[in-house]
C-alpha cells in the first residue's frame, strides 16, 4: 500500500513524544500522531492517516515512527 507523503521518521528515536508527534504532523499533515506507551497494544489495522509514537516512561520515542 502506498500511502501520501513522508512514511517514516528514523530522526525522531530519542526525542520527547510530544514534539516527536508535532514534527510528524507538520511534515506530513495527512496523518494524525498519537503518543502510546511501548508495549501497549494496538489492532493490528493499517492506516495511511495513523503513525504511532512508541514513548517510554519518561516521555521519549523510543522506536521508529512510522506510518501504519
């Protein structure tokens, strides 16, 4: 599946969620940034308009954004 605009934020592992998620929705305004805690489970449903930020305790991302 091909989906619009930048897919993929390796830049953004060791950033805190909240600006992690900013920066993915000022470059790719086409998908909506939600910040979880990693380990938490999701469906395993893939969306073109969804990236998840995967946050530790602290607040940092801690895996690579990516959109899905």
């Amino acid at each position: 599946m091909s989906c619009q605009g930048k897919d993929l934020w390796l830049e953004l592992v060791g950033v805190r969620g909240e600006e992690a998620a900013a920066t993915i929705e000022r470059e790719n305004p086409t998908v909506s940034a939600e910040i979880l805690l990693d380990g938490t489970i999701v469906l395993a449903v893939f969306l073109c308009t969804r990236v998840y930020v995967r946050v530790n305790t602290s607040g940092i991302c801690v895996k690579v954004p990516m959109i899905g």
